[in-house]
C-alpha cells in the first residue's frame, strides 16, 4: 500500500539499550526502542531520561494494584487489542512515544516554556514504524476510507492522525501513572530529569539504577527547595 516501510529494528547501541529494568522485558524494550533517536529529549542526560521512560513504562504493563481496575496501557491482551491489530512491539513502541512527550511536555512548563503541542512523529527520529502499522492504529480510532490511501497528500494526513492519536495517549498515560504512582512520586521523578543537583549524591560504589528514587529524594524535591516553576509544573502535572 505504502512505499515507506518499517525500517529494520537494528540492536539498540545508544542511551536506550542501558536502560535499566525488568530483564524478562528487555526483548520487547529493544524493538521498541531500536534505531530511536527521539528529538523530544531535551534534557541534558538523554541516559536519565530513557532510564525513566522504561522504569515508567514497566510500570505501564504491571498489573493493576487490588481495586485499580484501570487496566495496563500496554499489553497485547488488553480491551480494544485486535487479534488482526499490529501486535505489542508497536504498542510498546507507541507507549514510550506518549511517555516521551510527556516528560518533553513537564520539562518545559517547569522551564517556564509553553507545553509543546505536537507530539513528534517516531518515524522521523528513526522510530521501526510502517506507514502499515500506522493505520491498522489509528484505525482503531477513526474511520479512513481505503480509498484515500493512494491520495498525494495521505502519507501527510496519516502522520497528523498519529500525531492526534499519541497526544490523546500522552494524556492517558499521564493519568494513569499519576494514578499507580501518586503524583508526588510523578512529579519527583519528572523534576529529577533536569534537576539532579536535588538528589542525595549516590555513593561511588552505589550501582542502583536511577529510578525508582529514594523517598528521601523525593521528600526534597517535593517539600525541600520550593519555587514558582514547581508550583506551576505540579499544577500542569495534576491538573
């Protein structure tokens, strides 16, 4: 249908691959994230940054605690999952593109900057997308007439339509983890992204990954050094 495939997913080499997580799941973070050089890091640690995309994203596919029926975002036997659908690597895939935007989106209205109010399209920072995949998604959505699909200006209006489709799941996923992790934690583990200098220093032999934080950090960068930007990125965060 399309002339543009999926590039090959290439085993991850950059910030992505050291990600730290469940090991069980490192198969499914590697084709998500493969050849990914996303253009929404803004931070000056991408490594940071990926490290928690992941720890946030696992958090995404846990089950729901006793009472939380709220269901993962990323599991390929949830609700509205076709059986004929694209399968979990472009869910995964779509699920860390909303997670990505996210922590764009928090890091620049706590830099007294305007949310951003597009989500980048994966496919143009290396993302292993097909134009394919692309609609069997966004036709869980919205009705495209097949027709349209030789039309000139398509491939254009196919990337607007994912665009809408991840800033709605930025919001979704937004919410959801201000539900399982509480948004002091949220918050804490967002601020920390741009503002290491807020955490305890990690003892030299300390080898921990950089999330899940220590609560003495997070008792710090909620109640320790205040300031209008965190007022405003907690109230853009809960809201």
């Amino acid at each position: 249908m399309f002339s543009h495939p999926a590039p090959e997913p290439v085993e991850p080499t950059g910030p992505s691959a050291a990600a730290p997580g469940e090991p069980a799941l490192d198969g499914r973070w590697r084709a998500a994230t493969a050849g990914w050089r996303p253009s929404s890091i803004r931070a000056a640690g991408p490594e940071r940054v990926w490290a928690w995309v992941r720890h946030a994203w696992e958090a995404l596919l846990a089950p729901p605690a006793a009472g939380d029926d709220d269901g993962a975002v990323v599991d390929e036997g949830a609700p509205g999952r076709s059986a004929t659908g694209p399968g979990p690597r472009v869910d995964d895939l779509l699920a860390v593109a909303a997670l990505l935007a996210l922590q764009e989106r928090f890091l620049a209205v706590a830099a007294g900057e305007p949310a951003p109010a597009e989500v980048p399209d994966p496919r143009r920072d290396g993302a292993a997308l097909s134009d394919d995949e692309v609609l069997t998604v966004v036709r869980r959505t919205w009705e495209i007439d097949p027709a349209e699909a030789g039309a000139d200006a398509f491939a254009a209006e196919l990337s607007g339509f994912l665009q809408d489709h991840l800033d709605e799941q930025a919001e979704e996923v937004r919410e959801r983890l201000l539900d399982r992790r509480g948004p002091t934690q949220l918050f804490a583990e967002l601020w920390s992204l741009e503002h290491v200098d807020e955490l305890e220093p990690a003892a030299e032999q300390d080898a921990a990954p950089p999330f899940p934080l220590s609560t003495d950090d997070i008792a710090w960068i909620v109640s320790g050094v205040p300031g209008p930007e965190k007022h405003t990125a907690w109230g853009w965060l809960t809201r």
